[in-house]
C-alpha cells in the first residue's frame, strides 16, 4: 500500500485591503448639493457660463468634473458670491 499524498496548493493568503485613495476630482452635482443647489440648476448655470468654468474642469475628464485644489473657485462661481 501507498500512501496517499495530497497535491492540492497551499491556500493563498488574500492581500491587504487597502484604504481607498483620496478623490483628486469632483463632480458639478456633488457641490451643488452640499451648497443646497439643484444639481440641474448647477448645470444650467456652468453651461450658460462655460467660459468660466471651463477655466477650471479637469483635464482628461468627460461632464463636469473639477480638481480638488479648485473646489473654492468653483463654489464661487456657481453661488455668484464676489471674489475676496
């Protein structure tokens, strides 16, 4: 008699999950909520005014979608409020 061997592979250890990475981007509508806005109104506006904020949308992405770093400009821009 022989005996029997097992050649299953060794389980495999599941990775470390890792915190997701911090958004570098953010959306038109996600402001216009947090400012109590109509994401549809937010729109209207930034298209009606596309040449301003076209000076801050995000380079690559498609909608409107802005970089972090310009969340002020941006809020400025869609509640009128007069540059300080």
């Amino acid at each position: 008699m022989t005996k029997a061997t097992s050649k299953t592979p060794a389980a495999k250890k599941a990775p470390a999950s890792k915190a997701p990475p911090a958004a570098k981007v953010f959306s038109l509508a996600d402001l216009a909520r947090d400012l109590k806005i109509d994401p549809k109104v937010a729109r209207a506006k930034a298209r009606r005014n596309e040449d301003d904020f076209g000076k801050y949308r995000a380079r690559g992405e498609d909608g409107w979608v802005f970089p972090t770093a310009k969340r002020a400009d941006v809020s400025r821009l869609l509640t009128g409020a007069a540059a300080a």
